[in-house]
C-alpha cells in the first residue's frame, strides 16, 4: 500500500480523532471550486438542503418565512460537477484514507457528499453531535475529508472539536433525542472546555473520524462559507442493509 501520510500522522488521526492536511488544493482550484458553487447557489441547483429544513435553533421558521431559502447544504455534489468528482477520487485522498482504514476504500454517497455553506445571517449553529449517530454501518469508522474553500474561524461558523472524543464512552443521559451533546448536562462541561477550533486556510482539508464530536457557530462575517464534505470507509465496513446509508450507493476507490 502507498503512503501519503506519515506513520506520525497515522498516529495522530488514531489518537485526536482528526488530522489537518494544510494546501491539499491549490488557491486556482479553491477559486474555481468557489465559482461552482456559487452558480450552483445562483441558479438553485437540486438537489438542495434549506436551513428552514434542517431546523436548528434560530433557523427560518419555513420555507415561505424571511431567510427560508437560504441553503444549507448543496447536496449530491460527487454527481453535481466534474471538478467536486474529481476531488472526492483525488488519489491523494484514497491514499490517506486506506491508510486509515487499513484496507481499500469506498466513498459513501448517502452521507455529507454535499458543499457545506453557511450564510451570514440566517446560516445556523450546529451543537456537538458525532456523524454516526444518523448513519448505519457495521463499525463507527468512517473519516469524513472537510475540504476548505476558503478561511475558516470561529466568526464565520468554522468547525470545532474534542481532541480524541472519538475514544470517550458517552453515557444516554449525556445526549439529547437527536444525540447531541446536552448543554445543560454537567458532565459534558468538561467535554465543551476541550472544544478547539483547527485553523483552516482555503485548500486545507480537514480529516476526521466519524467518532469525534464537532460543532460550528454561525457565519457572523460578510461572506458566504463554503466547505466540501465527503465520506469514506474501508471496503470492508459495509452499511448495514436496509439502511439509508446502503440506499445511497457508493464508489468504489483506487483500483
Ligand atoms: O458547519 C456546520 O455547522 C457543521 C456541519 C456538521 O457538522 C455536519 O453537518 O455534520
């Protein structure tokens, strides 16, 4: 098997749960990836995902309501243009991941496979929760690649993590009904304290385990954010059947 990254970094990702790849794309890509997604908001290309659907707290209350059709998530982006396509099978990125894994590997597409935006103003914040808790597979191992198309901090909603919560036993009474952390329950005070924001300039890419608890605030800048997600597991971890994570389908990668 090849290696992209370092035993170092393998030992990183295993313990903290996540990895930052600084420069993966370069600053013409990043910008035509940019202009992609601007036409594709531009022109409200389905298939979309409002913030008034997703529903966190201070979303637009509908569709119809002001803000209501700010969008949230450019869904299907593997199928929606050739240049998403051609960062989802970046070989480099199949590399990191069989690495991770141990093994070959697949892109899910029922999961993430979208550009994240978030939208000054009516774009919300999203609590500590882990990507598991609504996907279905034989083991929680999936890496999620977060692809920055542009900076990220905390005032324009960048993502936060708990350095290795991918490792910590969470107890029911610890989570809410959609499995988000609670945040009036006592012992997630010192989870919340260990929050840390990894610093993300446009083309990083960001590697995290589908374990790990993260969390974002809302865009308080001028300007719309804009992430790629995308979901990987080792050819061996397979959805379970029946499931909506085996009805999406997935890509087989490195062959
Ligand atoms: O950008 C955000 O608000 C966080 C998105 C996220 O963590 C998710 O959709 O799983």
């Amino acid at each position: 098997m090849s290696a992209f990254l370092s035993p170092a970094q393998v030992r990183q990702f295993r313990q903290d749960g996540y990895l930052v790849l600084p420069g993966m794309l370069s600053p013409e890509s990043c910008a035509h990836l940019r202009s992609v997604v601007q036409e594709h908001l531009r022109r409200a290309v389905p298939p979309l995902e409002y913030e008034a659907e997703v529903g966190y707290p201070g979303a637009p209350s509908s569709l119809d309501a002001p803000g209501g059709r700010t969008v949230r998530r450019l869904q299907g982006a593997w199928q929606r243009d050739d240049a998403l396509r051609a960062w989802a099978e970046d070989p480099r990125i199949v590399t990191c991941i069989e690495q991770l894994t141990e093994e070959p590997v697949a892109l899910t597409l029922a999961h993430h496979n979208c550009v994240m935006t978030k939208h000054p103003r009516y774009g919300t914040a999203t609590g500590w929760h882990r990507d598991i808790r609504y996907w279905r597979f034989a083991r929680n191992e999936l890496v999620t690649v977060w692809l920055a198309l542009g900076d990220e901090h905390p005032e324009n909603g960048a993502l936060k993590v708990i350095p290795g919560s991918h490792r910590f036993d969470i107890k029911p009474e610890q989570l809410d009904a959609l499995d988000f952390l609670r945040p009036d329950a006592p012992e997630n005070a010192p989870l919340f304290a260990q929050g840390f924001t990894p610093s993300l300039r446009a083309g990083d890419a960001l590697l995290f385990h589908s374990g790990l608890f993260h969390a974002a605030g809302p865009n308080l800048a001028d300007e719309v954010k804009m992430s790629v997600a995308f979901a990987y597991r080792g050819r061996s971890n397979l959805p379970l059947a029946g499931s909506r994570s085996a009805a999406g389908g997935d890509v087989l990668l490195g062959d």
